[in-house]
C-alpha cells in the first residue's frame, strides 16, 4: 500500500477490506475506480451503515488518491471553479482559480446526502463526473481542465427524495439497511471495536489483502481498453433494460460498462452474458423505482373507475386520470361587475 496516503495529522482509515457484508457496495465501488466514466455510485440508507466509512476505505486503496468532501453549502463556483476576468484586463491572461473537482482529479469527491444539494449543483456535478472534463465560462470565456474522478454520493431517503431526472444519472446504486442477522451484526460490531482500539494493527492485518486489491484495479485499468462486448452481451443488456421498463438507454451503457470493468477485474479480456447479470441490478434498480427512490416499489397509478356507455369521464381525484386528492368543480355564485366610470342611479 502506499504509505504517503497517512501522515501523522490523518486518521488511519478503515480498511476497504475488512468491511463485513458490503459485497454489492464493495464490488460496485470498486468497478468505478476501475472505470469512472460509469457514472459513480449513489449509496442510500440509513445512519450508520457505513456508506462514508466505505468511500474513506476506497480512496485508501488507491494510489496517491484524494479523498474530496463536497459541503453540502457549496456553491457552484465553489465546485466547478471560477475565472479571473480582472487578470486578464491587467495582463491579458485569464487566471483559473479551481474548484473542488480539480482538486478530486484521480481521486474520490464525496457527496455526503446528495438529495439535500440544490439541484443545479447536482446537475453540473454529474456533467463532470461523466465527462471527466471540467468547463469553467465567464463572460463568454472559457477554459477546460481534466477532471476525472470517483463519484460517491450518499443519501438517506428518509431525509428526501433525489429527483427521477438526477437519478437516472447516477451510473450504479446500493440501497444498504440495517442488520438484521445477530451474528453478522456482532461481527461488524467486533471489527469496529477492534479497529477503534488499534487501528494500525487492524490495517497492518489487512494490508496484504489490500495490496493484491489495488494491484487488480490498476492491472484492470489496463486491460480495460482491450475488453471487448459480443453482439450476444449486447443483446441481453438490452433485453434487461426493456423487462425493466426504464427510460432511454443509458441504462444499457452503464451496464456494459460496468460489466466490461467486472470482466477486467476478473482478468478477461471478453464480457459475458454472466457478468452483465452480476451487474445488472446495480444499473437499474434506482432506475426501475426512481419514483420512490427509497428501494420501494414505485407507487401504482389507482385503475379508472369503470364507466357505462355516455358517461363522462370522473373529474380529477375521482378516479380519473387527474391529480390525486384533486377536489372536483364547485358551482360558484357570480356578481356581474360595475362598469368602470358609470356610477349607479341615485334612490329618490
């Protein structure tokens, strides 16, 4: 492992290895490093389910990776940076002052409850996240910098709902919940406990693991290139996303994607029908229930009430096709209005 990731003034993080039941968030955390362009991961759950000790755990592992936290009172300029006009009048130069996506390049940025953020901050995140590219304009000039890193957002849905529009642009999801096992729940506990108390005995315990971890990503981030899809991988993708009922195709690109970075980690050079399957469920289940972005069903339509023949259709919150809880037209009583500038009759 690299040593210059700790210095004497920063915590020993939690190694991304010693995680107890974390499998799908370990292994979709692990996919983005390998291929950022996926989008990132959006976790959702409860307190304390680890969600900010797995993103700190994964940029760990990564050699020479920041660990950037984007403050929930963060403005725009704040995050994609801002130019200098006032340089560029004096010495005819435009200065480029960066922001926190610079400073994550090659690492990880860190969106603690992301469905709290406004959305236009949102928004121009996840434009940078899948580009790997930052635009800062002012005053119709403009300059572009790499900004290539590993999304991780987080977000309890008991707090708010994130938007179907920037759901959908989260490359893969995790929906985390308490554990309900009492033995591996004594066993996160244990390991917490044992980590609190002797952080550096526990990281030295893992390191060997996590040196042959950061070994198969960058090896992975080589072969990644050479990963090839066949027409059959393409198809059930597809086949996928259509039985899922989502929108558009990004869906199939991320579970492509994805799968071409499983296949990598794995040592293919081929995707597989079975590596799409194993990745499936991480591209689109915060797409097939982006309504309830909560890991619920998404909420039905109520059936239409069934109708005789001339019948016109029920109003609004009535069993029709109109807002729920709409109340239906009341007739209302009218005063015919005074003509402006014409006084009435005098009484005799």
């Amino acid at each position: 492992m690299n040593s210059n990731m700790t210095t004497p003034l920063e915590p020993v993080p939690f190694p991304f290895t010693a995680l107890v039941g974390q499998q799908a968030l370990q292994r979709a955390l692990l996919l983005v490093a390998i291929d950022p362009g996926i989008g990132g991961v959006l976790i959702g759950g409860p307190r304390g389910t680890a969600k900010s000790t797995a993103a700190r755990a994964l940029a760990a592992l990564l050699p020479q990776a920041p660990f950037v936290t984007l403050p929930l009172a963060s403005s725009l300029e704040q995050l994609v940076g801002t130019l200098s006009i006032e340089d560029a009048l004096q010495s005819g130069s435009v200065r480029l002052s960066p922001g926190l996506v610079s400073r994550a390049h090659q690492g990880v940025l860190y969106v603690d409850e992301v469905n709290l953020l406004p959305d236009a901050l949102v928004d121009a995140l996840l434009d940078v996240a899948a580009s790997g590219v930052n635009t800062v304009e002012r005053d119709g000039i403009s300059q572009r910098h790499a900004a290539r890193f590993v999304l991780v957002g987080t977000m309890n849905p008991e707090e708010g709902e994130l938007r179907p529009q920037l759901l959908d642009r989260f490359g893969l999801s995790v929906w985390l919940h308490n554990p309900l096992d009492a033995a591996q729940r004594q066993q996160i506990v244990r390991r917490r406990l044992m980590f609190d108390a002797a952080p550096d005995s526990v990281a030295a315990d893992h390191a060997d693991a996590l040196q042959n971890l950061a070994a198969s990503v960058l090896d992975a981030q080589v072969l990644l290139p050479r990963v090839a899809w066949p027409d059959a991988v393409l198809a059930h993708a597809g086949a996928l996303a259509l039985a899922a009922g989502v929108d558009g195709v990004r869906a199939d690109l991320v579970m492509l994607r994805a799968a071409r970075a499983s296949a990598a980690l794995d040592g293919r050079d081929v995707v597989t029908v079975a590596d799409v399957d194993a990745v499936a469920e991480l591209a689109l289940h915060h797409r097939r229930n982006a309504p309830a972005a909560s890991g619920g069903q998404a909420p039905q339509a109520p059936a239409p009430a069934p109708q005789t023949p001339g019948q016109s259709p029920a109003p609004a919150g009535q069993g029709g096709d109109g807002d729920w809880g709409a109340m239906p037209p009341v007739p209302v009583g009218t005063v015919r209005p005074a003509v402006a500038g014409v006084l009435p009759p005098k009484k005799a």
